[in-house]
C-alpha cells in the first residue's frame, strides 16, 4: 500500500536483478494525485516564465536588450532574431540607401546666389548633353510697388558646353538691373526662379522701410531618421517653407554644415563623395520649396570638410573644397582678395562680413586658448575684418554682421575646442575692435554649429556696459538637438546669457533691419533698429529688439545689461 522508493529501484537495477527491471513502476505512478498536481502547476508556472511573451523574466530582458539567443525560450529567440534583422536593415538603409540608390548623377537644377543691387548670380546645372546649348532668359515682374515694369524677356547668357571638371555646372551673372526690383530667370532646360534686386546701400525696398533675412545652419537629410520618408528628404525645409510667403526674406545665410560627409558614417575621402553629399541636398524634394525665391549664401564649417577641422588645406580639404567652390563659392558675394574664402557685401541697410573659421585656423591644441600664436581667422583675414569694424558704416547702414560659422561665445561648454573659445587672444582684438568701432553702426555676430540657439551680450569693460556686441547663434535648420544642455553663463567672464533656447530639431532666425532717419523714414542718419525672431519646428517661440541710439553702439530695447524679452509687433 505504499509507494516503493525510485531510490531503491534504481539499487536494485544497478545490482544487476533481472526481476527489478520488469517489475519495475514509473516514477509518476509512484506520486499521490496531490503531489502531482502540485508539480504540474509548478511545471506550468515555470513553462509560462521561460516562454509567455510577459517579459516578466529578467531573461527575456537580457534576451531582448543583448540580442543574443535565449536559452529556454524559442519563442524569444526568434523574437530577438527577428529583431536583429530588422535593426540591421534599418541601419543600411540610414547609411547606404541614399548614397548607392541616390546619388543624384542626373540631377538638372538652377538656382540664385548672391543678388546686388544691380546683378545676380545665377547656378545652372544639366549633366545632359542632349539639352545644350542652354540658354537663360529674364524678365521684370510687376510688384505693388512697381506696377508698370518691362516684362519682355531678355537674354542672359547661353551655355554650350559643360563638363565633370565642374559637375556639369556654370555660374553666370546677370547684369544692368534695377534696385529694389523683381525679377524672373528661366533656364531651357526647364527650370525658373525668381529674386528681388538689393536696395541701394542705405536704402530699404519702397513701402516696407526694413530688409529682411534669414540664418541658419546644419542640414542631413532624411533627419531625424524615418523608413517611411524620401531618402533625401529635409524636415526642416518644411517648416521654413511654409513661413516663407509671410516673411519676403531678402536671402538666407547659411552659416556652415551645409553636408555632413561624417554622418551617419563616412563613405570616401575622394572628390565625388563630397559632390554626391551637395547634390543630394539639391536633388532633395525640399530644396525647391525654399531656394525657387530665396537666393542662399554661404560660409564653410567643419563637417562639409570633416570634424572639428583644423588642418588647414591639408588632406582631405583640397577633395572637400572642390564641390564647396562648385556649388557655393561661385555664386557668394564677390571676396575681398581675389581667391579668398571670406566675403563682404552691402545690402541696403546693412553690412556684412562672412568668415572662414576653416582654411586658415591654427591646430587647436597646439598652444593655450589665450596665446598669441594661435589663430583663427590667418593674418590677412583678421586684417580685413578689423578694417572692416573700423571703417565708418556708409552713409544710411545702421548694421555691420560679422558672420561666424562657430560661436564666438564661450558660454558653450561642450566642444568649446573647436570655437572661439579655443582663441581667446584674437577674439579678444576682435572684441576691442567691435567695442571702439565708429559710433552709429551697431554690430551683430551671426554664429550656428551648435544644433541649439542662445542669444548671448558682450558689454564693453571700458564704459561700464552701455556699449554692447551681441550674438545670435542658431542651429540646427533641419538636425538633432543635443539632449543635454551644454550653455551657461559664468560670473566674471563678461558675457551675458540673454536667451537660451536647446530644444527642436529645426531652428531658424529671422532678422528685420529697419532703416533710419531723424523723421523715422528709412535712408536717414537716425536711430536704428533691428528685430530677431527665433523659430523652432516652424513655430515662432522668442523675439528680441536691438537699437543703435543715435550717435551711439547698440544697446537692448529698454536699457539694462540683460535687456529684456521685447514685445514688439
């Protein structure tokens, strides 16, 4: 009537009877029927933890987190196989789709570069030949303020021949027209834009009495990443375009990282791999969204070359200036020197001058932040910038831009190497100059590179604070933002945090330069008076007001060393 011992059984085998083999009962007859539903309930609570889809488990974590097979489970097993291949294909198509199935070979486009008050610049690209001649026409287009214009088109130029040596590009410029005037170009092989004329130097366009532009900076298509969007697609140009009817921006500036050949991952140092990563960003079914009536303008950064970059014209810059003088360089505003890589020009009101913080800086850690031996900017460079402060503005130009594409702030503490706060010692000639530049011009640094946007004071030391540089930095157009906060102010070093602004992946900056007179038309030599708006994702989110006073540097509206958050409408 009692169970016999398994364990006796199994002696008695082992003893060799023939008999305890035949008698011998199974192991689960042996049980009481409450011990075996005892075990069977804890058999399936074991079975249900090994291969439920609860992941409740810490194995079935580990098996998910690690990707490696689990040892109990072919349920998660496969689960986490199949998400291995899912991962591994969308990382290819991150990396890989565009370049190999995108490279834009056959890209046909045209569009407008630098636009005066009398010419403009125009980029034409057709890698087929069937097309030539090209021919490119012109024409006047009536405007509220200009009602009766000769509409008739005119010929500007006509190409025959283009060839790999420039991408099959050719930049011309038209010529002989009039300022603050509208215009329309068209290309033979299908492709039209249009572009509004630069006011005289000092003057504003007729009835709005303001010149309005854009800044920006850091574009990657197809960012941040989504399988189901055209590889080449920009989010941020979306949001651009749809501001743009409202806004009748003179031009963009583009502050640098106009490609990123080093992200997602780096596919070449050739010469054709950088010509790829500019095509791309022009065969983008965005780009005609925000180029067809904004002509763009451009300075160099670190990543259309590689990271952090401060090897001057060694390798690879030689292959990555090729497309950058191609695409950029030929339609920018005309440089200083022949062959320089850093431009000035006059737009009504305003003054600009664009920097290449690239070409021609020292290693940057070659020497301390503040020796005199490092460089940023080379000495001919720093030499026409500082001729540029302290030159008189012309008569009716309320503003000098100096156009960084790095922050010339050091309250950025991430990365700070590869700023200005690496050259403290010719930031600080730059400053002085700024500071003691002649009266009635107020001067604005306009910097990017940072994917964040911070609007930073530079009181003088020298008149207890009434005379102020300011910088607005602002990145990215369409990128990441950093998702830590890397800006702060510290007491004692003099430059003071106005608005700081980390988050959206898309930021741009609209500036409103009014012009000035004594009877507050613009043309004059009165107060004048300057409006940066910040938009991110589209959206409006901070504005800010500046003010020459008259004979004087500008200050923040209402006075005070941090200014305030002006309302203005």
């Amino acid at each position: 009537s009692h169970p016999v011992s398994l364990r006796t059984q199994n002696s008695t085998k082992d003893a060799g009877s023939a008999d305890a083999s035949s008698d011998e009962v199974p192991a689960t007859r042996l049980r009481s029927p409450k011990s075996l539903e005892t075990l069977n309930a804890t058999s399936n609570k074991d079975e249900v933890r090994s291969t439920g889809p609860r992941g409740a488990d810490p194995q079935i974590a580990w098996t998910l987190l690690s990707g490696l097979p689990s040892p109990s489970s072919p349920f998660w097993t496969a689960t986490t196989i199949f998400l291995n291949v899912v991962a591994a294909i969308l990382t290819a198509d991150t990396i890989y789709r565009a370049p190999y199935l995108h490279p834009s070979h056959d890209l046909a486009f045209a569009r407008v570069g630098f636009v005066s008050d009398t010419s403009a610049r125009i980029l034409v690209r057709e890698p087929n030949t069937a097309q030539l001649p090209l021919y490119i026409s012109y024409r006047g287009v009536q405007t509220e303020f200009a009602p009766r214009v000769d509409n008739s088109w005119k010929s500007a130029g006509h190409v025959y021949w283009l060839s790999d040596d420039t991408d099959f590009t050719y930049t011309l410029s038209i010529a002989k027209l009039r300022p603050s005037s509208r215009y329309q170009y068209a290309v033979s092989n299908n492709h039209t834009g249009f572009f509004t004329t630069a006011p005289p130097s000092g003057e504003t366009w007729p009835g709005t009495e303001k010149m309005t532009f854009l800044t920006s900076s850091c574009i990657k298509p197809r960012f941040p990443y989504n399988p189901l969007a055209h590889p080449l697609s920009i989010p941020g140009f979306k949001h651009l375009a749809k501001q743009l009817p409202s806004l009748r921006a003179s031009f963009m500036l583009f502050l640098g990282d106009f490609i990123y050949i080093d992200v997602p991952r780096r596919l070449g140092y050739d010469r054709e791999t950088y010509r790829r990563e500019y095509r791309q960003v022009y065969a983008s079914p965005d780009w005609a969204s925000v180029s067809t009536e904004l002509p763009w303008l451009h300075v160099l950064d670190d990543h259309e070359i590689a990271n952090d970059w401060d090897g001057n014209t060694t390798a690879p810059y030689p292959a990555a200036v090729d497309p950058w003088h191609i695409y950029h360089t030929s339609i920018n505003p005309p440089p200083p020197p022949p062959n320089a890589s850093y431009f000035t020009f006059t737009h009504g009101p305003a003054t600009f001058f664009l920097l290449d913080t690239r070409r021609y800086r020292s290693p940057s850690f070659t020497h301390p932040a503040s020796s005199p031996q490092k460089t940023m900017l080379g000495a001919a460079q720093l030499s026409s910038l500082l001729t540029f402060l302290r030159t008189p503005a012309p008569a009716g130009v309320k503003w000098k831009f100096v156009i960084s594409s790095i922050p010339f702030t050091r309250n950025w503490r991430f990365g700070s190497s590869d700023t200005w706060a690496a050259y403290l010692h010719e930031r600080q000639l730059i400053l002085e100059a700024m500071w003691s530049a002649p009266a009635g011009a107020g001067i604005v640094i306009l910097s990017g590179d940072r994917h964040e946007f911070a609007a930073t004071a530079f009181p003088s030391p020298h008149d207890n604070g009434s005379t102020k540089v300011h910088e607005f930095s602002t990145s990215p157009l369409s990128m990441f933002y950093l998702p830590v906060r890397t800006y702060s102010e510290r007491e004692g070093e003099g430059e003071v945090c106005l608005k700081y602004v980390p988050d959206g992946n898309s930021k741009f900056g609209v500036v409103d330069v009014e012009g000035a007179s004594r009877d507050g038309h613009g043309g004059g030599a009165g107060q004048g008076v300057l409006r940066f708006r910040l938009f991110v994702d589209g959206v409006e989110s901070w504005r800010y007001v500046l003010t020459t006073p008259e004979g004087g540097h500008a200050g923040d509206a209402g006075g005070g060393a941090r200014g305030r958050e002006a309302i203005w409408g």
